[in-house]
C-alpha cells in the first residue's frame, strides 16, 4: 500500500527497510544483498532523500532517557500562527493541525515538569488566540522515539520566548 503510494519499487523499499533497522549499513552491503552495483545504490538513496521518502534524523531516543514529555492539545483560532511562533522555542518537539475537538496538539520536552508547566502556565493558557487547552504528560512511549532535543543549555536560559518568567509578549 505504501510502496504504491510513495512510487517505490522492491528495491527501493529494501534499501529503506535496511536503513532504518541500521542506519549504519553500507552502501556496499545493500548493493551486495540487492546485487547492483554500489554507484546505484547511491544514486537510489540519492533519489530516495530528493523525494522526501528518505530523511535521516540525528537525535536522542526518548525512550531511553528520562525527560518529562508533554502532549498538548489546544483548540484555537489560528493553528499555524502558533506554530510559527514555537519554532524557535528550544522545548518544542513538534506540531500538529488535527481534527475534532482540539485542532492542535503540541509536544514538548524539558528537564523537569516545573519547566513544562511554566510553558504551559505562562504562554498558551493566557495566550489570546488559545480557546482550550488540555495537558497530558506521556508516561511511556510504545516504541524508539528519536528526536533533535537541544542540548545547548545557554539557548534554554535565554529562551526569548520567556515562557517560563511570564513576561512572554504576543506576537
């Protein structure tokens, strides 16, 4: 269903196969295990990467560390202004446009609660295009979740979001 969908062939789907068990296999692996040559294999994944299909994400494993995690799900007015304003928040995991009640949901990492309740607290519960939020914290995820965390410490004191102090301004 996906292979048809994306446009791959039996090829293609055993080159992604491969890599996402072990990002590490060689180029000259696959091509020995797809019997092509590995000039071909690279121009594949070459292929693979311009379409989008293929993307390699350098990030720590959430599952295995332990870091609060919040879902947050808001209904508001306007979805992709408040996602604009969080991409420079170094808190913020991502974000999705959704249907039914909530029409976003927002994921977040910190160091402690008190830093995700201070997101929470100071900027989307007094924010004016925010109707309703609900707060989850996730407990355990079911698989490897690998994400980019921002490690640099200097930027999350410096946040000019200011989340956390309440002096947060509205765009």
């Amino acid at each position: 269903m996906f292979k048809e969908k994306l446009n791959l062939d039996d090829r293609d789907s055993i080159i992604i196969s491969k890599l996402q068990n072990n990002p590490f296999t060689s180029q000259e692996d696959l091509a020995k295990e797809l019997k092509l040559s590995q000039p071909s294999v690279s121009a594949r994944i070459r292929k693979l990467r311009e379409k989008g299909v293929l993307q390699q994400i350098v990030g720590t494993n959430l599952k295995k560390i332990d870091l609060p995690m919040a879902k947050i799900d808001i209904s508001t007015t306007e979805t992709e202004s408040l996602l604009k304003e969080f991409q420079g928040c170094p808190f913020f995991i991502n974000g999705f446009v959704t249907s039914g009640k909530h029409n976003l949901c927002m994921l977040f990492i910190a160091k402690d609660l008190k830093t995700l309740e201070g997101i929470v607290n100071y900027h989307l519960r007094c924010h004016p295009k925010v109707k309703e939020i609900e707060m989850n914290i996730i407990i355990k995820s079911a698989k490897d979740f690998v994400v980019p965390l921002n490690l640099n410490d200097k930027q999350q004191i410096t946040c000019e979001q200011n989340c956390i102090k309440g002096t947060r301004k509205f765009y």
